[in-house]
C-alpha cells in the first residue's frame, strides 16, 4: 500500500472532507501544485478553481472546486481553508450559471461608477467562484 496524507478541506461553516489519501492537486497563485507524503511544510494562498486528490493506489480521484483561501501542508497532513468549497457531484450548474448572468450584468452597471468599485471587487470574486464550479462541473460530466 502506498504511503498516504491526511487531508481535510474545510470551510468557515464545516469540515467538507476528511480522508486519506496519496496526493492533492491545488490551483495556487503561481500555478498548480501538487502534494505527496513527505512534503516539505509550506503555507500558500490558493486561487479560486480545481482542487484534486487522488486515493486508493491513485485510481480514485475526488474533484472540488474551491473559490480560494489557503494551503497548510505539515507533516503528513494538508489542510485546505477554503472561503467556499464544493465536491463535483454536488454542484448546481444552473445556479451557476444564473449567478454568473447576475453578476455579468451587475458588473456592466458599475464599471462607471466611481462609487461601486468595492462592490465591483466583490462581484469579480464571486464569478471566478461561479466560473470555477462551473469548469469543475465539466470535466466530470
């Protein structure tokens, strides 16, 4: 049996997943990274997109999309902080793509509007979560 880590995804409302596994695949800043066991420690911010672990000898593979946070890996356990967080089979593709509707037009109406540029910000944010739920959902359809 291959060596594994504990991983656990967690979001400010729950523990989404916990369980052992053989590697993690996350989107960070500066591109994917991938986790093994015995991973030297690392703390890194993560980008709103895929996130993968693969278990079972590697034949298994859970898909998340994640909207970004960040990335503890110490020892043998990696630990996934993430704003929002959802696994592949429970993503509702037509609310996120209304979401993406709303937000598109929202962010057309404030773009000359002094006023609205921390709105702007937030509305950008959460269509990368849309758009990324949205790739996650179509790689496993």
């Amino acid at each position: 049996m291959a060596r594994t880590l504990l991983c656990e995804i967690v979001t400010p409302e729950k523990v989404l997943y916990t369980n052992e596994v053989e590697m993690v695949v996350a989107p960070t800043l500066e591109g994917e990274i991938g986790i093994l066991p015995l991973h030297v420690p690392l703390v890194t911010v993560l980008k709103p997109g895929e996130l993968r672990v693969r278990y079972n000898d590697n034949r298994d593979v859970d898909w998340f999309a994640i909207s970004g946070g960040y990335l503890q890996v110490h020892e043998d356990k990696v630990i996934v902080l993430a704003d929002n967080a959802v696994q592949s089979s429970q993503i509702d593709v037509d609310r996120a793509r209304e979401g993406m509707t709303r937000l598109e037009e929202r962010m057309s109406q404030l773009k000359n509007d002094a006023a609205g540029e921390g709105i702007l910000e937030d509305c950008e944010r959460d269509l990368k979560w849309c758009k990324a739920q949205l790739e996650v959902a179509a790689k496993q359809r």
